[in-house]
C-alpha cells in the first residue's frame, strides 16, 4: 500500500475535488465525470511509468549481472585471490585491456544509477564491490593510470573516487 499512496491520493483528491465541483458550482454530472476521468487517468499514467520503469531496470540488472559474470569475474576473483594470499599479480597486456573495459562497465552502471534508473540498495552494493576490486594493487595502478581520462568515465570518479586507494596522489 506504501508503494502505492500517490496513486490513492491522486484518486482521492480527484474524487473530493468532483464531489466538491458537483454541489458547489454547477450540478454537473458531466464536470464530475471528466474530473474522475482526469484523476483516473493521472494514477494509470503513474502506474504505466513505474511498470515501465522496473521493466528497464530488470533488463538492465540482467545485462549488467551477466556481463560481469562472462566477462569480469574470473579475472577480478583470480586477482584478489593472488593478492589476498600475499602474492604479487601482473597483469598480461589483455587483462590490462579488460581492466579499461571493466572500468568503463562500471561507468555505465554508475551513468544508469545517476539517471534514476539504478535504485540506491544496487547501486550500493554494486558501488561496494567496485572498490573492492579497484582497490587491488594490480587493478589500482591501471585506474590511476586512466585519471587523466577520468571526465571519459561519466562522473564514476566523482562519486568513489575518495575511497580508491592513491586517488589525491595522482
């Protein structure tokens, strides 16, 4: 019901205002009508937005969950796997290269989450592991090496930025 008091407001006022318009101005049926129609019409509206709205963001959680699992999660576990364990990781040329791709991954989920499209409790969890992985010693010195990019990166910076390790060094 909490998700849904706009709508019932809405609807509500809608109804008060036709009752009020009916006895107090005209007696129209038809002025009645049209006002419920409005408000009707208004909660349908907002219902269609949000039905919409949750539809992109699944699309979205789907894409963005599969992509890391196909593309990013092995190399980032074996990285934090070497490095939890004390031992020293170098990264090949080509995992230098998915490293850049995984931060501007990271970008776009940063870009739909500023555009309200991401909710909070996600992007939290989402922005949490970020800096876990780009905290590593291996992934933190591609990231200090993209910071003279860092406008390519739609803001991600500005938003974790101060709990990247180095970050105000470079």
């Amino acid at each position: 019901m909490k998700k849904y008091i706009d709508i019932f407001l809405i609807n509500l006022v809608s109804l008060i205002i036709g009752i009020c318009t009916y006895y107090f101005i005209d007696r129209k049926v038809e002025i009645l009508a049209a006002i419920l129609v409005t408000g009707v019409s208004l909660s349908l509206g907002i219902r269609q937005y949000r039905t919409e709205n949750d539809k992109l963001f699944k699309e979205l959680f789907q894409e963005f969950n599969f992509k890391y699992d196909q593309k990013y999660n092995a190399l980032l576990n074996k990285i934090d796997e070497y490095e939890t364990s004390g031992r020293d990781y170098v990264l090949s040329e080509e995992e230098k290269g998915i490293i850049i791709d995984y931060l501007n991954f990271c970008s776009e989920e940063y870009l739909w989450y500023y555009k309200n499209r991401i909710p909070k409790e996600v992007w939290n969890s989402w922005e949490n592991g970020m800096v876990y992985f780009l905290n590593l010693s291996p992934i933190n010195k591609i990231v200090l090496q993209q910071k003279d990019q860092m406008n390519s990166f739609y803001g991600l910076f500005d938003e974790i930025g101060a709990t990247i390790n180095n970050m105000e060094l470079v």
